[in-house]
C-alpha cells in the first residue's frame, strides 16, 4: 500500500504491559537463560551458559581499557551470549573433528586454539546450549502473548491503537509475539488460511506482496514463536522453509527433531532461525519469510514517505541502512515519529542532546540528525535549536517539520499524543 505508514516496531513496545510472568527486559530474559542446564553428553548436567558467561566476563577484564571497565563493567547479554555459543559451536568441530554438517571443516577453525575450558565442551554440549537459550526466550515471550490473547480487556490502549491503523499501515515487527495481529484481527502476513485437521499453515510470498484485501501487513522480520520447519514435502521454496503453527505447544512439537543447522559459506554452523536472535542475523534472515519480508521492508520505506519506529534501540545495521533510504527518497516530504522511552527529567534541548548522544545507540544520534539536516551539536551562542524541547510530558519536533519524538514510551505516546501523531503523519 503505498499510501500507508511504515512503522517498525522493536522490543521498547510491549514493555509498558502489565505482566504476569517474567518481564521481558533484556536483563531479565538474560537471567533467567542463566539459570539454565543443559545435559552433558556424558551424562549429568552443567549450567553451560553460566559457565560461559562467567569465564568470557573474567576474560574480557584483561582486554578492556581499564579506564572504560571501571565505569562500564563488562557483562554479556543473552545474544551476545548466544552469538558466543554458535561460534563455538561452528568450530568445536575442528576441536573435536565432529563435522556436522561438511565432510570438511571451516578453514578459520585451523587457526583456533581453544584452551583446556573450551576443549572439554562437547559439540552437541554447544547446540543443546543454544537451543535451549532460545526455548527460554520463546517461553517467556508466549507468557506475555498468552495472557494478551486470553484476557481481552487487558492492555486496551495497544488494542485500540492498532486497530486505529487497520487497512493503513505495513507493520515490520522485530518482536517474536502475535499481539499486534490479536489486536488488528484482520491482517496479512502471507500465510494461507490454516485448514481443518491441520497443525500449520504455509507462506505464500505472492499473497503477501498482493495484499488484495488492502489489509496493514504483519511482517516479523526475526521470526516469531509459532514458527518451525515444514514437516513433510512439498516444500514451497527449501527444505529451510518456515511454516506457522496453530499455537505455542503445536510449534515447539514440530520444532523438536527438525532439521540439521544450516551453515553459511564459509562452513559455519548456526542456529536454525525459528525466532531471529543472536549477533547474526543477516543469514539467518535468509529463508522464507524473512527474506520476503525484508525485502518488502526495504520497498515500503522508499514507497511510503511516513514512517514510525516504537521501541527500536537502532542496533541492527542492516535496518538503519534502509531507514536511511527513506530519508533520501522523500527529502523534505518524509514524516517520521519515533517513540522511545527517555529518563523524566529530560525537559531541555541540552538535557535531550546529551542523552541522545551518550546514552542511546549511536545510530539513533545519527538518524535524528540526518533528519533534522544538522548534526544537534550545541555551539556557543547558537540561538535556535533544530528541535524544539519542552517539558517531558511534550512530543519533541523539529524545526523543519520533518522529525517528531514522544519520549515518555509507547503507553503515553498512545494515551497523551496520539492525535498529534496521527496530524504530524497525516493519518
């Protein structure tokens, strides 16, 4: 649709929810993946990923600058970790000459010299690891999502906020639950109707990029949690082919026993991507619908000059460089919302730039100032800011009528400013 909004929604969306399980925050998903076990290949069980996290963290203490450790101790979150795992596991093969999926191994492994810590890790040791890092996410993704889906009369805020955009808006989530297409309830992801005494559905690229019932489309771009392999032929595209499952406990059936780990070119195992998480995203976003749906992303924000982004901390490169071809393919004509959640005593344009510029990813700096045709840096008797600050319960605009940022999170974006978004998007 290309008179429609694009909007990008990252993990920032859903933390104004009221749980009842564990909070999602990167923190506590973090926590809770270290409280795990994996069974050992020679039998009994090892908290592997506490063992890892523990020993890369004394490491990494005789690398840093000093300086920077005192005041940013080093610490791993659960894709960091899990980027650790599958790189390990890419190798261990030429560890322990276990191949498992090339009869020879990657030609950098050769120059790899693990230590006794690393040597004593088995390769299957490694893949349980992972798998099971990511069976805690998916888990406590599906508490949040279950709940949504159950008690209706929840979270009406984000309901309505969602169905205000049916029919109008290509929706690219980087978030593994179904509570924006709960909320829309008609939508189209590309997925054919799910049929009578079947446990799944599959995708059908032209069905999603023909869109002919003019629904907002739903795009998880990292996968969601009722995503596993196809379990029988045909295949539509490959055998990696990715298939939605009626529910939760449907999905983590047919995921168990599926296929080998897919490898990239240079011969490095890694995760199969049911959900997209980890530091390498880029291949695992390689099979059906990932690559459709990336693709599309790239066509809609050069088609639709309105853009919103809730909840993105900006730090996937390949999804700041095609934000960055929106900006040059509208010019002055592109209308663009950021909602983002900043500390409360952030109420100037000084206390706004140093935030902005020490606190929040780099990228976002970058992408405001490309937006606003200044690089907001405060110069000595500068009388005119290119963004207009006020108090914090304010939306902050730019002065080129281009750039609007709710900084209070997604919920008071919603409930304060959600006409003057629709205005500023002329929605």
């Amino acid at each position: 649709m290309k008179d429609a909004t694009t909007i990008i929604v990252g993990a920032g969306a859903v933390l104004d929810f009221e749980y009842k399980g564990a909070f999602p925050s990167v923190q506590n998903i973090t926590e809770e993946v270290l409280k795990l076990n994996i069974q050992k290949v020679k039998g009994g069980q090892r908290p592997l990923l506490r063992e890892l996290n523990d020993y890369i963290v004394e490491k990494l203490k005789h690398v840093s600058r000093p300086g920077v450790d005192r005041f940013v101790p080093s610490q791993l979150n659960f894709e960091i970790l899990l980027q650790v795992v599958e790189m390990c596991l890419a190798y261990s093969g030429c560890w322990h000459k276990e191949y498992l999926s090339w009869p020879s191994p990657p030609e950098f492994g050769a120059l790899i010299h693990p230590d006794r810590f690393l040597k004593e890790i088995q390769t299957y040791e490694y893949i349980r690891a992972a798998y099971g890092l990511q069976k805690t996410v998916m888990s406590i993704v599906n508490q949040y999502d279950t709940s949504f889906c159950e008690d209706t009369s929840t979270e009406q805020w984000y309901r309505d906020f969602w169905k205000s955009l049916s029919g109008r808006s290509n929706i690219f989530s980087l978030n593994y639950d179904n509570t924006i297409e709960n909320s829309l309830g008609e939508y189209e992801d590309g997925f054919l109707p799910l049929k009578d005494g079947e446990d799944y559905c599959r995708f059908s690229a032209t069905k999603y990029l023909e869109n002919r019932g003019r629904l907002s489309t739903i795009a998880h771009l990292h996968g969601q949690i009722l995503f596993s392999e196809a379990k029988e032929y045909p295949f539509e595209y490959s055998i990696r082919d990715m298939v939605k499952n009626r529910d939760y406990k449907t999905a983590f059936k047919n995921r168990m026993g599926g296929q080998q780990n897919p490898s990239n070119q240079a011969r490095e195992d890694y995760l199969q991507p049911y959900i997209v998480s980890g530091l390498r995203k880029n291949e695992k976003m390689t099979f059906v619908p990932n690559n459709v749906y990336l693709s599309d992303l790239t066509r809609k924000v050069i088609e639709n000059n309105r853009l919103m982004i809730i909840g993105y901390s900006f730090g996937d490169l390949y999804l700041n460089e095609i934000l960055g071809l929106g900006i040059a393919a509208h010019g002055d004509n592109f209308k663009v919302v950021i909602i983002d959640k900043f500390p409360s005593y952030i109420d100037t344009y000084t206390s706004f730039f140093q935030h902005l510029a020490h606190n929040c990813n780099p990228e976002e700096f970058v992408f405001i100032s490309r937006l606003v045709r200044d690089r907001l840096y405060i110069e000595i008797g500068q009388k005119e800011f290119p963004l207009i600050v006020e108090e914090h319960d304010a939306p902050v605009y730019s002065r080129n009528g281009i750039f609007m940022m709710c900084i209070g999170g997604f919920k008071d974006a919603v409930k304060k400013h959600g006409e003057a978004i629709r205005r500023h998007l002329c929605i």
